[in-house]
C-alpha cells in the first residue's frame, strides 16, 4: 500500500553502539567479555525516524550531527531511504554517541554523550524545508540543552513556529540521569510553556518519573495511568499517549483534540497491548518505533484503536532484533501479520471493557465506547 502524508521527525540523534556482555556488567576495576557490537543509529530522529520510513511513509529527519567519523557511521546507517537534506553538518562540536549495554540477563543501562545535540536551537531548523510536511514529531527535550535552557524557550519558539505553519506536533521525552543537571530542571514550569504547542504527548512512565519523581505515586495501574494523562492534558497537550513497556499504551485525549479526521478522537481513553515476539532482542528504542507505527496510522485516517494496535505491531517487531530497526516491517507485513492471529503479550487488562473487536484494545471508564467494567 503507497501511504498518504508526510512526517518530519526531528530533535536528538546519537550514534549507538551495543556491545552484547556475555556476562554482567563488569564490576570496579573487572573485565567483562563482549561478542562484537552493533553499530545502530540512535536517538528519536533514527529510532521514531527510520522506522517510520521503513514501515513506508515518506520521512523527513531533521538533526544536528558532527563533522567526525561518528558522524560519517550515523549518517551512513541513515537507510529506508528517509529525506535528510534537513540534517545539519556541525562542524564544532562532537557527534552524539551512546554506548548501550545490554548484559545476558537484566535491564540494559547506557553511557551517554549529547555532543552537537546540546546546542541545538530553534534557529537551526529549517522551516522553509518543512513546507511539505503534514506533522513534526520532536524528541528529546530533557538531552537537548539548548531548548530545555531558560524555562524551555527555545523549545517554544520553535514549536510555536511550527504550529504557525500549520502543522501538527507530537513530542516524546526520554529518561534522565536523576544526578544530572537536566533532573534539576523546573519540569512542570517547562512544559506548562512547551504543552499548549503539542498535539500529543508521547513519554513513558519511567521517562517523566525521572525529571519529575512526584509522578511515582500514579504508578497504581490504570487509574494512576488516567491522572497522570490528565495532568499534561490541563496543561496544554490535546492527546496523551503513555508508553507503559510490556503493559503496553495507553492513551488519553482532551475534548477538544485535533488530531485525527473525526470526532472519533474526542475524549478518549483506550490501552492496547503488545504482541508476543517470537524472540526477544531488546528493547531498546521500542518505544519510540511504537511511535513511528501510531503516527503512520493516524496521518493514514484510521481509528485510535487501530492506531494503538498498529503501534504495538510495530514495537513488537522491533524487540525481535538486538538493535530498534532491523526487525521493523512494512506497513503491509505488520498488519497481515495482526491479521493472521499474532498472539499477545498477555490477556486482560483489569478494569477495561474491551468493547472492540480489535484484539488487545480495551476501553477505559472514561471513554465512550466503554462498557461495563471487568474486576
């Protein structure tokens, strides 16, 4: 299928390099043995960006990335054909890397360079190559330090002049160093500033958790999930969309929400779960691929539920493979492959109704379409 529409992902690019630990992570002054490494784009523009291309629509990717020879591999990694004529060549600073440890058992950890990316601002994108676009996903805010600085101002005046331009805007966040200066930051001020330009609001419980911990105590499932969505909604955002790992999304929209071609989109609150992946990679930048799979489908015209399934369907894919691209499918191949039974993750959602024919979608007591409500 030729999909409709174009999408610019824009903000943070890194080069990631996962060397798998045949062990553990080693200790203090240890030495730990590693099977050869995977060299990977990284950072939204290459996670939500190329996965997006990859799945079929056309992309655009807007960065800033070194004259250096880690630039050279990130750019050289940029395939599925995306436009980068938007990325920037900084010939100052260092290309953003990470090095992303993934031990044989356990969580994966990183070690972290922003380079070019923190001095990144609203006057190096450009807008007048952004004509043809129809929405501008950015990521991530709380690494970028040129648009987090003074209260997140040039993170608003370059949204304000997207949406001056009519675009639609998605913003993803990312988890922090709790010791890090971008923790200290006044995280509730910044967005209430950066939320009235963003259509949906796209961080996972752990990402906000980290630059705001008060939001631990909405970690209580669904209706925790619920207060947390509708704190960003009275800030400004029009939709929510929580990625809450392995439990799957969750997604929240206001009453008066622009996204979307119907007032299907209006005051909704749906989860849908993942599938169960034939063998599990890692998950690192799964999140951000789910993205890619939810923007594709909505600037295609179908429904919030089939959206969020769709998401799931893409992120399920990509934890299949050590790095968030390689196992990515097309458009085509993700749905017949929901269409021919694809199991998920788990069963139930408890609490939800699922009033919808789709498999793993579930209504919340504040949606519409929802029935009664399960124990």
């Amino acid at each position: 299928m030729r999909l409709k529409k174009r999408l610019a992902v824009l903000g943070h690019a890194c080069l990631d390099i996962t060397p798998r630990i045949i062990g553990q992570v080693p200790r203090h002054g240890k030495l730990s043995i590693v099977e050869p490494p995977i060299w990977s784009a990284g950072g939204v523009v290459s996670n939500t960006g190329l996965a997006a291309a990859k799945i079929g629509i056309g992309t655009t990717l807007v960065c800033k990335i070194g004259q250096d020879l880690f630039g050279d591999q990130l750019r050289g990694l940029y395939a599925y054909k995306p436009n980068v004529e938007c990325c920037i060549i900084d010939s100052m600073d260092p290309t953003s890397f990470s090095i992303v440890l993934v031990p044989a058992k356990g969580d994966r950890s990183f070690l972290h360079c922003p380079g070019c990316n923190d001095t990144f601002t609203a006057d190096d994108v450009p807008y007048a190559l952004l004509t043809g676009i129809d929405h501008v996903h950015f990521g991530y805010l709380p690494i970028m330090k040129a648009l987090y600085s003074d209260d997140g101002r040039d993170a608003v005046i370059m949204l304000s002049r997207l949406k001056s331009m009519g675009k639609t805007i998605s913003m993803d966040m990312v988890q922090v160093d709790p010791r890090s200066e971008t923790a200290k930051q006044d995280w509730e001020k910044i967005l209430r500033k950066v939320l009235p330009f963003v259509d949906i609001f796209t961080p996972s419980f752990g990402e906000m958790v980290s630059i705001m911990p008060c939001f631990a105590r909405y970690d209580t499932g669904h209706h925790g999930w619920g207060m947390m969505a509708n704190k960003f909604l009275e800030w400004g955002c029009g939709a929510v969309m929580l990625k809450l790992g392995t439990k799957g999304l969750y997604l929240r929209t206001a009453k008066d929400s622009v996204i979307g071609d119907s007032d299907d989109w209006l005051e909704r609150e749906i989860i849908s779960i993942p599938f169960k992946e034939e063998t599990f990679g890692s998950a690192n930048g799964s999140g951000d691929v789910s993205i890619a799979g939810f923007l594709t489908a909505m600037l295609q015209g179908l429904s919030p539920e089939l959206c969020l399934q769709f998401a799931n369907g893409a992120s399920s894919c990509s934890v299949e493979a050590l790095d968030p691209l390689s196992a990515v499918r097309s458009w085509d191949e993700i749905w017949a492959r929901i269409g021919n039974g694809w199991p998920l993750l788990s069963d139930a959602t408890p609490g939800y109704s699922n009033r919808s024919e789709l498999a793993g979608v579930f209504h919340g007591s504040e949606d519409p379409k929802c029935g009664p409500l399960k124990d």
